[in-house]
C-alpha cells in the first residue's frame, strides 16, 4: 500500500427498470461510491507518514442481461482521490472477459459491457482492477477482486424435456385419482424474482381432467369415465412463469392419457331365444349349435363361460366353451329319436369368469337366454324287432320246411314297406330262402346236422323307395338231431392174446360212438356179432358205462385159430 492515495471506484447498477424502459441510465444515475481514505500523520522524526485505510466494501455488481441498445453498458466507474486529472494515473482491468467483454478506459476508470450477455450462458464474471502509475506502470494499490453478476430478465420460456406424455388410468376410477405428474424446467434464475416460478394449468381435457398448478399432478375430474365410451383423451398442459400472472412466459406438452379396462360390464345375449335344429342321426358329442353373449370389456375382464340351468333337455345335451372364439357350443349327449320327442327347450346362462369386488352392486355379472332345439326326421333305415334271432329245424326236413321269420318296419314318417333278402355271401350254399314281402325263412336243402349243426346267416331289409336304407340282422338256425346213424366203435380193434392166458382174463376193453346227439343217460348195447356166435373161445360183458370188455373163455392153445373174429 502506498502512503497518501486513495481510490474511489464510482459503480452504476442497471436494474430492471431498465429493461422495461429501454434506455440507460447516465453515468451519475444510481451511483455506489466506495472510498480508500489517506489520512496523514506525523512521525516521530517529522516525516510524512501516510496510512492508508481499506474500506472496500464493493465486491459484486450488476449487468442486465439481452441488453441490445445502441452503446455500451456502463458497468461502473475506478477513481483513484489522487488522480488529479493529469493523465498520470492509468486504470487497468484484467480477469474473465477483460478486453473483449468488459473494456475499462485507462484515463476515466469507467468500465463498460460491449457485448450482450446471457446468464443462462455464464452467470457471472471475476474481474480484477488496479490503479498504476502511467509512466511507470507501478501499482498505487493492491489489485483488488470484484465479481460481476449478469442479471437475469424473463427470457427463457418454460419447457416440459420429457413430453409427449402417455398414461393410462383404470376407467371408473374415483375423482382425484392420480394419472402421471408432468414436470417443466425453466433456465432462468430462480433465485431472482418469479422468472422461473412456474404455475400449471390445463389447457385442453376439461372436464376430465384437472392439473395441480404447483405440483403439475394431473388427477381425474370427472366419475365413473368409462372406457367403453370413449377410450382415450388429447390432454395440454401449460406451465406458466412468472408466477403464472400476466407477462409471463409459458411452454406447453401433450399428455395422451388412455383409460384402461376393468370388469364394469356382464355378459350380453344379442337375443333372448335362440333356435337350432338336430337330425335324429347325429352320434352323440356332435354340435348341434352356438351362441356368443357380448361383453365390451376386454382380456380377462371379457371372459365369459356357459352353462345349462334349466329345461328339458338337460340330460340329452351340454354346453362348453370354445376357447378362442368364446362362444358356447351346444353339443350332443345322448341320441334324439324324431319319433319320440321333436323338441327340447335349454335356457343358458352367461357369466363372467372374473368379477371385480368394486362393482358387485352393479351386477348381477350374467345373462339368460332360451334355446330352443327341434329334432329333424332323418331317413332311417328299418327296424328289425329283434336284436338277433335263433330259430330249430329238423334235420332232413324236406325242401320248403319254415324255418322262421323275421320283421323289420321303418320307423320313419312315411313308413315305407320293406323288402327282405338272404346276403349270399353269408349263406353261400344257399342252405335257406326268405320271402321278400313277409321275411319267412325256409329249407332249400336237406340239412344234416352231423355235418354243420349251426347256420348262422344275416337277412338285409331294406326300403322300397326314398334312399333305399337297409338293415341288417343276425339269424342264428339250429339244426335237431334225428337219429339218423347206427352206432360206431371208437377205433378198429385188433387184439393178441398169449397162448398161456387163462380162461376169465380180460384182454379188450371196447367202446362205441355216435354221431347223433347223446344224452347223458343214454347207453349203447354190446353183444357178439351173429357171425362170431359159435365162437368158444372168447366172452362179452356189457359194463353198462358205454363199454363192454372181451374175455378168454377157454384154455389158449396152439392149435387155435391164428385169428379169431369176436364182434364188430
């Protein structure tokens, strides 16, 4: 510090009065003075003394931002309380934008903005003045720092970054639920007035729609929104600085908000009757028919599924649900018969899988509707009485003989009459003939039981006219035994007898067949062949069980008969 100077540095402020108006001050206009004061003293030897005193209480100062006059700003003014106007005292400036931004006149101390500055670009500025000697460029003071702060003007409207917006909110949801929160920035300072003080307000959705102006919570305005009506909805907001009042600056985004789904509608039958047919031919688990009751809700919310509550066809057929189309489909469980019952009424109820709690009340989530089904005449073919028939015939009867017969009618409406045949294929060798009118069977042929006991043949009936549907039946013909053969011996004989047998020995035990029928009580007869009567040598014994056994009656000796027939 040197003794004797003082530095009086003059700084003009521009405020925003100067935005408004236009104009700038002059150099005398809103003037901050700060002083270094001198005061000199007298040493103890007599000399001079000079103490300066620091007083510097300026260290920040102001520029209005966007300014775009005609000349300069006047930033503020350096003045040393030695400089006496001579020119010996040169005022210099150096820091951020010394020389290019901010321009100091060496001779006066005023320093001036020559560009315009942004805050939103840099803030603020730390500049360095000194006041040096001219000639020598020897400082008088200390450098001392000031900083130069850009003042901020409302120039920089609001911005919502993010937007577009999308949301989505549950249709039927209470007023004031909350849908999204829309946020808008604004670059001016907030710390300076309202500049960036922002306000919300809806500009477009009203009434369904209202915003929070401090917060920018968009919450729904109006009950029971449904989406069925209307699904989505092109929603603006604005955000507003400047506290939202007038002059202010404001930015807007779109927030398309789109209403979701919830189980708030039953199922619908378009109509309360529903008519289907069934031919009387159809095998059960065949559709017979379908029906689609509406539900505009949509997923999980719109399943619906079916079910038989009543009617008098409950028990011939059922319902299920196709999976991918969501219909109910009516199908076959047991056969119909046109001529027993030709119609059948169902009633059918719709339901929705999934209810949601908050809507009960609203129900009931169901619907009925009547079906009603009419049996349709198929062209059927005869009937046969009987599943199968048995029938006996002698064996040996002549040609002609009846054998049975058999009756098939058919059983549709028209009841056309009913022609009969034997398949050849099931009695090849045409064994039997049947009556085409009256379906009696009857002989061909001799037939011998002991060749083919059973003759099983199938008799076709079929219509005279319409679509010629046949039938076919199983006929089973048994022929009765007759007795008709002579008994046989099981086997040829041919017995050896050893010389030294003794009379009384058994040597054959024979037994006899036959090929009639036999009942169980039934026996043959055995005695010696007429032929062999006079035969000593051997005995029979019936043994009333079908067999008789052959004995040696007489000493064996060599000089017997080399063969001997017995019986036969």
């Amino acid at each position: 510090m040197r003794q004797g100077l003082g530095l009086q540095v003059l700084l003009t402020c521009l405020g925003v009065a100067l935005c408004s108006h236009g104009s700038l001050p002059s150099e005398h206009a809103h003037r901050r003075r700060l002083s270094l004061h001198g005061h000199r003293e007298r040493g103890k030897e007599g000399q001079v003394l000079h103490r300066s005193k620091r007083g510097w209480v300026w260290n920040q100062f102001f520029v209005i931002e966007e300014y775009t006059g005609p000349d300069p700003v006047l930033v503020g003014r350096l003045h040393s309380d030695v400089d006496s106007g001579d020119g010996n005292i040169k005022y210099i400036l150096s820091g951020e934008g010394a020389g290019t931004i901010f321009v100091i006149d060496d001779k006066t101390g005023n320093i001036h903005a020559t560009k315009t500055l942004d805050r939103e670009e840099q803030a603020q500025y730390t500049l360095t003045a000194q006041a040096v000697a001219r000639d020598t460029n020897k400082p008088l003071e200390p450098p001392s720092e000031f900083i130069v702060k850009v003042q901020d003007i409302n120039d920089n409207p609001p911005e919502f970054l993010h937007g577009p917006y999308y949301a989505r909110v549950p249709e039927m949801s209470n007023v004031g639920t909350s849908v999204m929160q829309v946020t808008a920035t604004d670059a001016d300072d907030p710390t300076y007035g309202n500049s960036a003080r922002l306000v919300y307000s809806i500009l477009q959705g009203q009434p369904y729609f209202s915003v929070e102006p401090q917060t920018g919570i968009i919450r729904t305005a109006l009950p029971n929104m449904d989406r069925e009506a209307r699904q989505e909805y092109d929603v603006v907001i604005q955000a507003k600085d400047m506290g939202g009042h007038m002059g202010g600056l404001s930015g807007t985004t779109e927030v398309k908000i789109t209403l979701t789904d919830v189980n708030d509608n039953p199922p619908k039958f378009p109509q309360s009757v529903y008519a289907m047919s069934v031919a009387e031919d159809k095998v059960v688990g065949e559709e017979v028919g379908r029906l689609k009751a509406k539900d505009p809700d949509l997923g999980e919310n719109g399943l619906v599924t079916y079910r038989l509550i009543e009617g008098d066809g409950m028990g011939v057929f059922e319902i299920t649900t196709d999976s991918e189309t969501r219909e109910g489909v009516i199908k076959l469980k047991k056969l119909v018969d046109f001529e027993t019952k030709r119609a059948y009424s169902l009633k059918v109820e719709a339901s929705n899988v999934h209810v949601d709690p908050r809507f009960i009340a609203w129900g009931p989530y169901k619907d009925t509707a009547t079906v009603k089904i009419m049996v349709e005449d198929a062209d059927e073919p005869p009937a046969f009485t009987a599943p199968a028939y048995s029938f006996e015939v002698e064996e040996n009867a002549p040609d002609g003989t009846v054998v049975g017969r058999v009756h098939a009618k058919d059983t549709d409406v028209a009841n056309s009459p009913v022609r009969y045949m034997i398949p050849r294929y099931t009695d090849i060798e045409q064994f039997f003939s049947i009556g085409p009118e009256d379906g009696v069977i009857r002989t061909t042929r001799l037939l011998d039981r002991e060749a083919l006991p059973w003759h099983n043949i199938s008799v076709s009936a079929t219509e005279i006219g319409g679509h010629h549907q046949d039938a076919k039946v199983r006929v089973n013909i048994k022929v009765k035994d007759m007795n008709d053969n002579a008994p046989e011996f099981a086997t040829k004989y041919e017995v050896f007898v050893c010389e030294n047998a003794s009379p009384g020995k058994l040597i054959q035990t024979v037994s006899a067949v036959d090929k009639d029928e036999m009942t169980q009580r039934q026996l043959f007869r055995f005695s010696i062949a007429l032929e062999a009567a006079n035969n000593q040598n051997f005995s029979l014994k019936d043994n009333r069980d079908n067999t008789a056994g052959i004995y040696v009656t007489g000493k064996v000796s060599a000089e017997w008969p080399r063969t001997s027939t017995c019986c036969r």
